[in-house]
C-alpha cells in the first residue's frame, strides 16, 4: 500500500520539471480513524462509524470511500477484536450486529465484536439496476448480456478496484483505526475468503479464523465440475433418509436432457441449499416431472426466483460481477476480448465429459450464470498467484454436507492446506452452519475454538 505519492528513488522530494526547484513531497495520508461516531440503531451496544479508505490504494490521494462500521461497546475485551465478515460478494454485514452477537453467544465472550460493510455493499453498493433485476441474489441465474454491459459501463473504470485484496487492505486499515494488534476473522462464504486473504497477506497481525461456508483461498475455477456433482450426493443421501421410491439424479438427469433447464435448476437447488436445506417438495416434484407432470417443478423454480429478488442494499450484483470476473478462474485469459473468450468456452466444454457434471449436462457447467455473466464483462487486469497454504494459524472450518454453494469438497481442499485447521461438518445442514445451528454440536465448537487459550 502506497502512503505517499510522488516520491522517487526513496527521496522525500523530487525536482519539478523545468523549475530546477524541489518540488514539496505529496502529503501523507492521514492514519486510519473511525469518525461519525453515533449508536447503531437497531443494534444496542454497537456504537456505528465510518472508516475512509482511498479507492485506488495506488493514488491514495484520490477519490474516497466512507465504510460503515459497527464496534461492539464493551469495557474490556481480553481476547481482542473479532471481525465477522459477510458473503456474496455484495453483502453488508453492519445489519447483521446484532444477529451475530445473539448467535455468537459465549464463544464471544472476551472478545470485541466488530462488522464491516465492505466496498461496494451497503449504502454505498455498486448499483446495477438491469443486473440487480435479472439476478437478485443469484449466482447462477444466467443475466441477459446487454445488462452485464450495461453494468460494466456505470461502474467505468472504478470497477476495478472492488477486489478482495481491496477489501483486504481496508481490514488493515480498520485495524489500525482499532488499535488492534490483531484481528481474529469469521467469515461466512465469501467472508471466508476475505479472511483468508487477509490471513496470507497479515499473518502477523491475524488471530484465529473461523470459516463458516468455505471458499478456498486459491480461488474458484467457474467451470469446477465437482459442485455439480455434489448435487447427486445430496439427492440421493435425502432420498435414502426418507426411502423414496425412485433415484432423484437421475429423475434429475432426464429431465435435464428433456428439457433443457439445467441451469435455472442448479440455481434453484442451490438456493434452496442456502435458504432451506430440507429441500421440500424437490423430490416429489423431480419424480413428477420425469413422469410428465412438469408443472410442481415449475411452480418451485418460479418460488425460488421471487425469493431470490433483492435490492443492491442486500446484495451487490455490480459487486458481486467485479469481484468474480476479475478474480475466479476463467477458461480464457483474464484479458482475452470476446471472441478468444468463446472459443476457449467451447474448448473447456469439449474437456469435459458428460459423467463429471452428472446429473446435469455440460451445457449446465459453462452456461450457468456464473459463466455466462463474466463472457460478457469487460477484460480485467491478470489475478495475483497465492500462496499455496495458509499461515500456522488456528482455523476451525465449519461445512454443512448438504450445502452446494460453497460444497463440503472446496472445505475438505481447503483443510488440506491449513496445518492448524480442523474441519467441523455438519450432517443435514446447508450453506452458513452457524445460521442453522445455534446452539448445536458446531456452536459448541466454536466456544471452544474461540474460547480455548493461545498457543
């Protein structure tokens, strides 16, 4: 991060051109601070704030950001600051203060709580209002391309300073406002991988993490075919439960070859994962609409997508798309212009086979979403290489095995490269654990984990 500008060969001061004067050093950044200081409302004992960050952390001196904060009120916090962290990306997590410190209970005791709406959410969301109307909280719904475009044109070049190492520094910066030494982190789906990026690029100054829905810390690639897959498992492990009588991936499988739907499919069984983990009616609509009876299935997708309308206040879509585009792993080069794109889509497509998608078909691994929203958004700079594992610090992973938004593979991988990580999963629960298991066998293992001495 650049704290002054306009210096060269590690000089406080240069000479102007044509003047043969010094020219004075740029000023310096003022230190982080929390200002607007009031209540929360709605959330007792937070006090709220805003914390200034620049936008291009290249020109600090540049066009500033005002992220809302919320600081628990405590008189001593033993433990230090724990910082929980939103998913999405697009989610503010200020609203959720109260809820995370009623959920949190005893595993925060000791500890300073602490959110965060970081850039581009909240009142200061990205706003895309075609985007925002053709997906709302989706990830996977495929958005007509004009409004992707559309998207990139608003936002203009500032788009491209809504990474996670962006939202990396500003924790930084928060720290500091803090007085903090260090941070300890949850983070919820992608809150998961802001903490552990935030993790690799501090480890000195990170506590302990707990993630709860996890994204590796490498990334995603978006053409990944195990979370497809993942969808057979979960079908058929409740079908076992409830001894159904026929095999729901493959009443799934045919109706996808049939008709043609798999990504409006895969993005309502997926939202169910997050909001309804039980799946009800899936199976019974899945076996009538093989048998010919389309209509119950039809009725769920179309439930799911009311459910899933939001406003960019809930969940950023010009966030969510300046975030991923630039930083999952894409079939085509970062900056590959449309037509190079197209052709490596096709060339990914070709690589796969048909049993690694299983129940859907290729066509549901490069045309979800997810996909089709990055074909269209403009070329970005090359993503950054990340260390391969996490620092020697405490993790708890927390994974729900019905989950199929972040699915209980991307937490096992993610484990793998975590020498002090433990992996908790829980049976029957979908994405965010701790939201469906508040004072279950996951809550207790985050007291301990939080609660448990250093070292």
């Amino acid at each position: 991060m650049l704290l002054v500008a306009g210096c060269s060969g590690g000089h406080g001061a240069s000479s102007a051109p044509g003047t043969g004067r010094t020219a004075a050093p740029a000023p310096a950044r003022p230190p982080p601070d929390l200002t607007d200081r009031r209540p929360c409302r709605g959330a007792r004992r937070f006090t709220c704030a805003k914390l200034r960050v620049p936008l291009d952390r290249a020109a600090p001196g540049g066009d500033q950001l005002r992220l809302r904060v919320a600081v628990e009120d405590v008189r001593r916090a033993p433990r230090g600051v724990l910082v929980v962290l939103s998913g999405g990306p697009g989610q503010p997590g200020v609203p959720f203060a109260r809820r995370s410190r009623a959920r949190l209970g005893a595993a925060a005791r000791g500890y300073r709580l602490v959110l965060v709406d970081q850039r581009g959410t909240g009142a200061g969301a990205l706003r895309c209002p075609a985007l925002q109307r053709a997906m709302g909280t989706s990830d996977l719904t495929p958005p007509p391309p004009a409004a992707v475009r559309d998207c990139a044109r608003r936002l203009g070049p500032r788009r491209t300073h809504y990474t996670t190492a962006d939202t990396v520094a500003d924790l930084d910066d928060l720290r500091a406002a803090l007085s903090a030494p260090r941070l300890s982190l949850l983070g919820t789906s992608y809150g998961t991988l802001v903490a552990e990026r935030y993790a690799l690029a501090h480890p000195d100054r990170t506590g302990r993490l707990v993630l709860d829905s996890v994204v590796p810390h490498a990334g995603v690639d978006a053409t990944d075919p195990r979370p497809l897959r993942e969808v057979g498992r979960v079908l058929r492990a409740l079908c076992a439960a409830r001894r159904c009588a026929s095999d729901p991936a493959r009443d799934l499988a045919a109706v996808v070859a049939r008709d043609g739907d798999g990504p409006a499919l895969y993005d309502t069984l997926v939202a169910l994962s997050v909001g309804a983990p039980s799946f009800p009616g899936v199976l019974a609509a899945l076996t009538a609409a093989r048998a010919g009876d389309r209509e119950p299935l039809r009725r769920l997708v179309r439930d799911v997508r009311l459910a899933q309308r939001a406003p960019a206040g809930f969940l950023s879509q010009g966030l969510h798309e300046a975030t991923l585009c630039a930083e999952s792993r894409l079939p085509w080069p970062a900056d590959a212009r449309l037509a190079r794109r197209r052709a490596a889509l096709r060339a990914a497509a070709a690589r796969l086979r048909p049993a690694d998608v299983a129940p859907f078909a290729v066509a549901t691994a490069v045309g979800n979403g997810f996909v089709s929203s990055c074909l269209a958004w403009p070329p970005v700079p090359r993503p950054r290489r990340v260390a391969r594992e996490l620092p020697r610090i405490p993790v708890l992973l927390l994974a729900g095995d019905r989950d199929l938004s972040t699915p209980l593979a991307w937490a096992r991988e993610e484990a793998a490269t975590a020498s002090r990580g433990t992996l908790v999963v829980a049976r029957g629960d979908g994405h965010g654990v701790l939201a469906q298991e508040p004072a279950g066998r996951v809550h207790r293992a985050v007291v301990r984990f939080l609660q448990r001495p250093d070292g």
